[in-house]
DNA sequence: AACGCATACAACCGCAAGTCA
DNA sequence: CTGACTTGCGGTTGTATGCGT
C-alpha cells in the first residue's frame, strides 16, 4: 500500500523532550485540545512528530496522570488483569485510572515479573513455574487474552460500587463446569487451545465451580471522560454509548451468558469493560454490551 | 574516585486497525 | 471497493541513575 513516514525524519528532534518543548505542547493542548496528531507539531511549534507528541502527552503530561509508586492493590489488580487479559496494557490501563498503558508495560517488566517468579508463578501464564513446561498449549475459553470472545460460561459477572470501589464477582455457570475440570463445555466460537482454564480462574473452579471472586477492587472512575480527541475520532454511536454508559447507575455490570437469559435492567456486559469498551458488538450478549 | 553492572523508565519503531475520500 | 492516511498499541531500545566493588 505503500506508507508514508509518520513524519519528515530530518527536520524532527529526537530524544528526551526538553521543558520548552513540553510547555509549548502543554499550552497547546490546552487551548486546541487533543487530536489530529500529525499537524500538532507543525501547528504547535514543535520540532517533532506527531507520534512524538502523542505518546509524550499521553504518558508524562496529562494532568491526570497518577505520579508516583503503585500500590500493593493496584499491583495485585494488574497481575489479576494481565492473567484475564494478557499484554493488552491498554485494556488494563483502562481499570487503573491514571496510569498509562506504558507505565503498566515498563512496571510489569520490572517489578511485575520478578514477583511472579519470586511467588513461583509464570508471568505470561500465571501458572506455576513447573507446571508450564507441561502446559504450554493450554488456554482457557475464560481466558480473556487472546480475544474478545470465549467467556460465554460466566453467567454472571457483577460489578457493585460501593462508596469507592467496585467488585467484580463472577459467578460461574455449574453446568458448564459438569466434569470438575471445568474445561468442557465449548461454545461453538471457542477455538481449540482456549480449553484450560487460567490458575486464576482454574483454583477457584476446583472449589466446587460455584463462585469465581475475582474481587477487582478499582477507582471510582469506571470509565475515562470522553475527551476532545475521542469526540472527534469517534462516530456517533460510540459517543451514545458512553453518554449512556455514563447514565447507568447504580453501575452495577452483567456478563450475559446466553442471549437467552434475560440481562438485569440497568446493567452492563462486563465484556464490554473488559475488552469491547470500544463498542464492539459481544458475541456473548449481541449487543454492543450495554443493557438498560 | 572511577569503573562496571543492574535497574527503571522515557522514548522510539513497526505494525495493524480504523477512517475517510 | 480501494487505497491513502491517521491513530493507537505492543515490543524494543536508549539512557539516566543507583549501587557495589
């Protein structure tokens, strides 16, 4: 097809941004807002790329931005999405409200792994260290990693707020854990190495099936603000689903296992948080993932 | 003090998906 | 429908800093 470079590499500053360049990117945002990246710079002043100045926006100077150390809870709330979703670190951004899919990137790589492997687990699997060599080709239909689809055997997943957190409790469906394994029951769209569960998932489901307590205790802000550059890549029914996203009260979240079922009122798919927030439609509901 | 190594993190690169004419 | 273009993502690299010798 034939691309052309994402900017004119020889008129472009390369390397650590200094604090002119931050200022001059900063005031500008600030008066245009964000979007149309590739005629920032030209605009802004600034000898970079587009590129350039999105990721530097993004991961150092939006003022959201949570600075600092991550708490033992946000440690634990990372491993827990990583093990549901893999390295997609800017779904699991999405949970952690002011850390940058980046920052999430750099502190799994640093700090995350080697916990892991001190706890004798595998990073990319989440399984004990010796019991991956014999597991390589294992998934699970409720792994979430690899797609936006297989975990139609959770019949309910609740996302509760309280005063400042939620919880998310998946119930699993007995039926579809019948042979204690709770690895049988295949949907018609599950692929073949999606068939084990994760250890997360897998310990839980060894107790009898019954509940599955991810217990995912996140920020108050379950969704981030639409802003300026959102409004303006994103088509209008994207824009009506977060107005009604942001509607919902009391935000209470369902996975809807079967479209048979019929969905709570006033609840959301939870593959929607998880995986669709872009309003994709969900195999598992038929919806774009959102109930009312 | 100087050096080498390890670590942390900012920034870059290439690719794929999405959008639009 | 097609292709050009933009944006966002994930992997990787580069560099600053800390620490031990």
């Amino acid at each position: 097809m034939g691309r052309s470079p994402c900017c004119e590499k020889a008129h472009t500053n390369k390397g650590a941004w200094t604090k002119e360049e931050d200022q001059r990117l900063i005031n500008y945002i600030r008066s245009h807002g964000e979007g149309c990246w590739r005629s920032l710079p030209k605009s802004a002043g600034l000898l970079r790329c587009g590129k350039s100045c999105r990721l530097r926006w993004i991961n150092y100077l939006r003022p959201d931005l949570k600075r600092g150390n991550f708490t033992e809870q946000e440690d634990e709330l990372i491993i827990k999405l990583h093990s549901m979703l893999g390295n997609k670190w800017s779904l699991i951004a999405g949970r952690l409200p002011g850390r940058t899919d980046n920052e999430i990137k750099n502190y799994w790589n640093t700090h995350i792994k080697r916990k892991l492997i001190v706890r004798g687990l595998d990073p990319q699997t989440h399984r004990p260290l010796n019991a991956t060599a014999s597991t390589t080709t294992a998934n699970s239909k409720f792994d979430f990693r690899n797609a936006s689809h297989s975990y139609s055997t959770l019949t309910d997943i609740d996302l509760t707020m309280n005063q400042n957190t939620f919880k998310l409790v998946a119930m699993a469906d007995d039926s579809s854990f019948d042979d204690g394994k709770c690895n049988s029951g295949t949907t018609e769209e599950a692929p073949p190495q999606l068939l084990q569960p994760p250890p997360l998932l897998a310990h839980h489901a060894d107790q009898n099936c019954q509940s599955i307590n991810l217990d995912l205790s996140i920020g108050l802000v379950p969704f981030q603000s639409l802003t300026r550059s959102e409004s303006a890549n994103s088509n209008s029914a994207e824009i009506e689903l977060k107005k009604e996203q942001e509607e919902v009260v009391p935000y209470q979240f369902v996975v809807a296992a079967r479209p048979s079922e019929t969905p709570a009122p006033q609840a959301v798919c939870v593959c929607w948080q998880l995986a669709f927030q872009r309003g994709q439609l969900c195999s598992n509901c038929s919806t774009n993932g959102l109930y009312r």
